[in-house]
C-alpha cells in the first residue's frame, strides 16, 4: 500500500471467530452494528466498487426486516447520494461504488427501532497513499521560524518547581513545572517524571490535546518514568493544573476558541506562543542532570500529535517522533472541496477564509512541518474518526521523506487503545541510542 521503501505498514485488524469484522462496541447501548468492507484492510484503488455488508443487533439479537436510512458522502462533506435499504434477519449488502479520485468515502446509517435511533458510518479509503494537501508552504517557511526561533533564544529558561506527592511512586518523582515562555510572563505548566535510582535516562515531551483543561490523567502512562525514561506531560495554557473545574470552566469561557485568537497575522496568531513554548521545554529537559544527553523524543495526540510532529521540525536534537491522528493539519483543505482538519475552520463558512487568515494557517499547518521532519517517526490513526480525519491523517504521513511506520486502526474514531498507546513506548525504546 505505501511503497515509501522506509515505512513499514502495519494493519490492525479485528477478529471475530474466523471472520474479520469491523465492529464498534458503543458502552451501555442496546444496538451494536457490524459493517464488513469485503475488502478487509478497508481500502481499495481508485476505480474498484466497494461493497459493504450490514448488520444490526438489539440486544445481541439480529434486528429483522426493518428499512435503514443510509447517505454517501466523501470524509467530511455533506452528503450527495441518499436512499434505504432493507435488513433481512438483521443483515443487508450495499454496494456504494467508487471514487475517481484519491479519499475516503463515508457511509452513514441511522435505524429507528421502536422510536430508538441509532446511528453509525463507516469510512473507507480509495488509493489514499496518492492523497495531496491542499495547503500551500510559504516561500519563506524556514525563514519564519527560523527568525522566530532565533528571537526566543534571546530570552533565557527560566522556570520553577514544586515536587507532586500524589503523583510519586516508589520508582519516579513527581514535580510540577512552571516554565515561562515570554519576557512578559506567559508560562505552561508540565508533570516532569523522573525515574528513580540515580541514572541517566531518555526525555519525551508529551503536548496535550485541544481545548481548555487541566492536564489529563497524568499517570496513565506512569509506565514510562517507571520503566526508565523522563515523561513531560504540559498544558500550553499556563493554567495551573489543580485549579478546579469551575476555574477551568470560566477559562474557557474566555480562551475556548483560542485556535482562533490572532488569525490575521502569522506574528500574532495564538498558537506562536505555543509552538516555540513546546520547543523550550525541551531546553528544559535537555538541562536536566539525568538526562542521558543523546535521546529526546515528543509523543502526543490529536493536538498534542501536532505539536509532537512541530517540535521536532523545530530542534533537530530530537531523534524521534511518534503522533496520533494529528490535529492542525492541512487546515485549509475545505477551500478545495476535501476534507480539512481539525479545528476545521472554514467548514461552515468558507466566506471567513480572508486571504490574512490562510497565509497565516500556512505558518502553522503541521502538514508543511511535516514535510522538513528528519527523525524517524510512527504514526496511528483510525479511519472513522470526524475529529482529525483520516484524509488529513494520510496527508502528513505521505509528505514525510524521515524513516517512518504507521499503524492504521481503521476502525478507531478519535481515540486509541492501551496496546497501542503502551506500543509508543515501546518503539520509542527501541529508537533510544
């Protein structure tokens, strides 16, 4: 499927019995559905029909002989094609055709049993390897941030810690950091993990995802300052991360919309403060005394696989790279009739795409950092997923010339599992030098 001679491909897949089956289990729902590709990989060429086998349960038990309301339409954009199909003991087949173009195509379907409705799609991709961004690099790309880079240097790393009783073991410390990104102050907050014992270890950063919050459940991945790296967890907000959830909510009432502040001008615009606070808090790893002085990885999702994938255009110290379906990615996609991503400006009314806010978006598309990566990278992203959508996905890892591996979860929506997430650090491991 991607025949870049550097990427090795790995395809999950769920077995069911003997079968292969694509099925989404929703937590405490009456209804589950099972929805088969025939081909299983749920991907086809440009030009082959695919067709798609249908089944709904209630209870566990086949729903029979009723009509579900299905429409077609590519990743992301309304429908075009609309119609129902008839279940027979529970099962049914369509066919939905092709595409003439590289993309994902979008089955949607809603049933109505005894005035409950359920709903579920379906994606599936056409020749996605061949998929183009939208999103044009500015001549002067490198130069921008190089500038950027270099008038940040000039303020030195100044920060603050405080050890984290709660969050320390009896194999790694805990402390909160507080490291300040201007001269007049702004600030992220971070959990720095450090294992225990006295030695010198690997540093991953870990940016968080999108929106206004506290730093989310920081010791899910205690496996890695438990097994032997330093673990950096932020927010990019500089909001204290014990503030309550009323403190966080009245935050959001004046930054939610924060991937918006300062589009008219790339100098301006929110998210500078961000990316460059993201590459100095590995100024702040890199100083410290049990870093091993060879190994520094970034490792996020969605938002935070973004700013993994930016940071590490912007330090080359950083050897490795791993993002999950990440966010901030070909942005302005919908101007050319696709799919975009995630904050998904423009979707809704395209008359807001003045021609400041796109040459601003291009400064900041991860798919034009993506392109200068240089680190070995490994990415996963899910094919249902309408958050960061899997065009957008296959858009950033098909630009990156880096060694890289993708595992595609073509069933996943906007999440990840343990295995998976527990198969970062493990790849991060086996990339340490």
């Amino acid at each position: 499927m991607m025949k870049n001679r550097t990427a090795t491909l790995i395809i999950l897949t769920i077995l069911v019995g003997l079968v292969s089956r694509a099925e989404n289990y929703p937590s405490r729902s009456d209804f589950l559905w099972v929805t088969n590709p025939d081909h299983p990989d749920w991907l086809y060429e440009v030009g082959d029909s695919a067709v798609i086998s249908i089944e709904l349960y209630r209870y566990g038990i086949p729903v029979k002989d009723m009509d579900v309301k299905y429409a077609l339409g590519d990743d992301m954009l309304p429908d075009d094609t609309a119609g129902v199909i008839r279940l027979k003991d529970g099962k049914a087949e369509i066919n939905i055709g092709t595409m003439s173009k590289p993309g994902f195509r979008d089955l949607r379907l809603v049933a109505t049993v005894d005035g409950h409705k359920s709903l579920h799609h379906v994606k599936i991709g056409f020749s996605p390897e061949k998929l183009v961004p939208f999103v044009k690099e500015p001549a002067d790309f490198k130069a921008f941030w190089k500038k950027a880079l270099e008038e940040d240097r000039k303020f030195p790393l100044t920060y603050s810690i405080e050890p984290v009783e709660k969050y320390t073991t009896d194999k790694m410390t805990c402390q909160l950091v507080r490291l300040q990104i201007t001269p007049d102050g702004k600030s992220m907050y971070g959990y720095l993990f450090i294992p225990k014992g006295g030695g010198k270890y690997p540093a991953v950063l870990t940016p968080p995802g999108a929106g206004v919050k506290t730093i989310k459940d920081p010791m899910i991945h205690r496996y890695y300052g438990e097994g032997g790296m330093i673990r950096l967890e932020t927010e990019i907000h500089g909001l204290h991360p014990e503030l309550t959830e009323a403190e966080f909510a009245a935050e959001r009432k004046v930054r939610g919309d924060y991937l918006k502040f300062g589009l008219e001008n790339p100098d301006e615009y929110y998210m500078k403060d961000v990316y460059l606070g993201c590459r100095r808090f590995l100024d702040f790893l890199t100083s410290l005394p049990e870093w091993d002085g060879k190994n520094l990885f970034t490792q996020g999702g969605s938002q935070g696989g973004a700013l993994a994938i930016t940071t590490a255009v912007l330090d080359e110290r950083v050897n490795g790279c791993v993002a999950n379906h990440p966010a901030l990615s070909d942005m302005t996609g919908y101007l050319g009739d696709k799919a975009g991503g995630y904050p998904h400006h423009f979707r809704k009314n395209p008359e807001d795409a003045t021609p400041d806010k796109v040459r601003t978006l291009e400064y900041y598309d991860v798919v034009n950092f993506a392109r200068h990566l240089k680190c070995p990278v490994r990415m996963t992203w899910g094919y249902n997923d309408n958050t960061c959508p899997p065009t957008t996905s296959y858009e950033v890892y098909n630009v990156i010339t880096s060694p890289k591996e993708a595992l595609l979860t073509p069933i996943n929506e906007h999440w990840t599992t343990v295995p998976t997430e527990r198969g970062h650090y493990e790849w991060i491991k086996s990339h340490c030098k």
